[in-house]
DNA sequence: GCCGACCAACCGACCGTTCGGGTGGGAGAC
DNA sequence: GTCTCCCACCCGAACGGTCGGTTGGTCGGC
C-alpha cells in the first residue's frame, strides 16, 4: 500500500499523491460529499488524523485532484493551439487529446464531471471549466466560418453535444487491455464527422440532389 | 407555495409533489447527500418534522422522484416498440422522445443521472437505467442488421456515446420560451445521424470513391 | 537524534429521524 | 347560515450517531 519512491526521509508511508489516488477512487465511487474522512483512513489502512499530517483538510484533496484534471484538460487546448493549420485540424486534435485525457487520467476528470458548485474550491475549477469551454466552442466558430463544419448548428450547442459524447466515457470507460484510448477516439471523431448513417444508400443521391 | 388543486380536506399546505419539487431542486442544487433536511425544511418554509408527514424518510424522496424520470423514459421505448416499422425509425422515435422527456422532467432526470449506486434506492434505479440502455443498444444492432446504420462502430459504443450527447442536455439545457425540445431533439438527430462535417466539398468524392 | 509518518482520544456542529402536541379550514349536521 | 368536528398539516425539542477537524504524543528509518 505504501509508495516506495526512494529518497524519502523518516518512517516509510504514504506520500501525498499516494493518499491523493486513494481519496479520488473513494470519492468517484461514493461522491466527494458522502466520503467520510473516516471511510477514507479506513481504506488508506491509516487513522483520521495521519491524513491530515499530508492534506490541511479535505477540500485541499478536492482541489489538487481538480487541478489535475483541468491542467490536463488545458495543455490540450494548449498543444492544438500551438500546432496551428486549419481550425478544422485543430479541433480534430482537441477532440482526440480530450479522449486521451479522459482515459489516462479517469479518476480526476470524473470528479471534475461532477463538481457542482457549492464550495469556493467547486466554484472556482467549475469556472476554468467554463473558459474550457468557450474556447472550444470559438474553434467550432472558427471551423464553421472556414467551411470545414456545417454551418446549419449552433456552434455552442455542437461543442456541448460533441463533448457530451466525450464526457460520457467517465460513466461507461474501463481501462483494461492495452491502447484503446486510440480506438475510442477515432469512433467518437467518426460519429462527430460523419454520423451514424449508412454512407451509402440514398446518403449520394440526396446530396447530389 | 402551496399547491391548490381542490377537494382537499384539512388545513391547506404542500402535497406530496409539491415538497417533491422543491426538493429535487435542492438535490439537484447541492447533491443529494448534501441537502440536509434543514434546508431543504428551510426552503419550504416548514420545519423538518413536517416534511416527515409526507414522506416516510429522505430516501423515499428520492425514490419517488427517480421513479418518475424512469418511467418516462421507459414510456418512451414502450411507444417506439408499438410504432413498429425499421428499427432505424424506432431508433429515431427513441432518440428524438428521449430528447422530450430530458427536457419535459428535466430536475427528476437530472438527479437520475447523477446517481451512483450507494443506497438500495439508488441501486434499483441504476439496474432499471442498465435495462434502458441494454434495449436502446440492441435497438441499435437491428439497425446496423437491417443496413441502415455502418456498422463498423460497437452498438453498445454507438447507443453509449449517443446518450452521452443526449443526457448532457442536463449539464447544459435550461427552459425558456417556446418549443425549443424539438429543435434540440432536430439537432441531435441530425449530428448523430449525418455529423457535423461539411456535406459538400470532398464528402460525395470520397463516397464515389 | 532528527524528522516524517503515524496514532488514540476528543471536540463542537450538524445529520436524519422521532415524538407529543397544536392549528385552521372544508364538510356535514342542524 | 352557523356550528362543530375531523383531519391534513404543521410545530419545537430532542434523540443517537456521524461529520470534518484538532490535540498531544509515539514510532522508527536514515
């Protein structure tokens, strides 16, 4: 249960992210709220106050695994910005990296998910969520007006269905086996382009009118 | 804030569905677990002791209200099964009521699927949910059967991630004005059918081959 | 022997729920 | 029309239990 990264001082323990990664799961499965300090010692094989020798209090656990998530979350707006091009590529490379960070980095980004506001630590990671948002939505703009996406939907209404998709996989995704994460990226990008339809059939001639 | 539907004995107040309103709107607020029954007393303008006139104990609040959201969206597949016809329009049927009832009982599925399981309540109400899903999934293998959808995308995955896009209208969808449902439902049919990609340019020359 | 990791015991506040009693207005008797 | 009774509706106070957090001290490897 301990974590052994070498070079650490004094009696053998927990470590911070080790006691962190035990918290989410407890918080994912029984909600932040309902996660007694109590339960989470039970688990952790150590007593209350041992947690508050590494945390000052439970909201800081909350809000380190926030942090987590949306410091991932923003490094791939980050990244697609960053590789410039077309802003239909760009989204292409938001979608799939969103994915990729859904799936590495399950725990946090479902806590995320749930963050409903009521505490100043919610408030504020609801709030970088938001500007998360904007930002995806202007790059729908952004592709609509270049002409890459159709222009007959909402842009804002697209971004929240598309990342609905996405954020789906923290209620249905469980790691096992090896590079899916791929997989589900290229399914949810296939659905998002190009639809559920039988591409052949009557899809040709309706466009050819 | 009481109700008045007449014929009603006694000294007048809240019904049962009227506390229930008020109440949903508080879990769905705070979360369940973190709407105590002082607030919520609080909000009614009662004190605590009478809520437990109407309802047995918080849990049978919740019950009822979760009983509500799935049985509209049990009704739904009800109908779509009667309509008869190619699974494809069945699936239509499903999708665009799913879309009404979301936005018809918007708090009651709300609080639907936020519920994780923790209770024997919210237990029977996740297994009702998996019942839903598992019929929309094999709604779906009939259409990719029947040639109307591609099948080269997991139903399961397809019916997951199209429900992902349908049930984040309770993260983001708030009423107001007019029949604004349909064009919501309108919406997501037609990314999820036809996606988001510019039907002209290049899309009839990669179908021509 | 320093120091990081840990513990048992405890705190005030609040939790969901219970209890015994109070109150006011529609319905039926007059 | 008005009287009276019933009952849906409501209250304050208190219950045992659990919450997040604190205190003061112990343990043991480097």
């Amino acid at each position: 249960m301990p974590e052994n990264t070498s070079l650490r001082r004094g009696r053998p323990g927990y470590d911070q992210q080790g006691i962190l990664d035990v918290a989410v799961a407890a918080f994912n499965e029984y909600g932040y709220d309902a996660t007694s300090m109590g339960v989470l010692a039970e688990r952790l094989g150590l007593s209350k106050s041992a947690i508050y020798h590494h945390f000052t209090s439970k909201d800081e656990m909350l809000d380190r695994a926030l942090d987590s998530a949306l410091s991932a979350l923003e490094g791939v707006l980050e990244q697609a910005d960053a590789a410039g091009g077309r802003a239909a590529d760009r989204l292409d490379l938001v979608l799939r990296g969103a994915v990729h960070v859904l799936v590495d980095r399950l725990p946090s980004v479902t806590l995320l998910l749930r963050v409903r506001g009521n505490t100043d630590v919610e408030r504020r990671a609801l709030e970088r969520r938001r500007a998360f948002d904007r930002r995806v939505t202007a790059l729908v703009s952004e592709a609509q007006a270049e002409g890459s996406l159709r222009s007959d939907l909402d842009a804002s209404v697209v971004s929240r269905l598309t990342f609905g998709m996405i954020n789906s996989l923290v209620e249905w995704y469980r790691p096992g086996g090896g590079e899916d994460a791929d997989r589900i990226a290229d399914d949810v990008v296939a659905v998002a382009l190009d639809g559920l339809r039988m591409p052949t059939s009557n899809r040709v001639e309706d466009l050819l009118g």
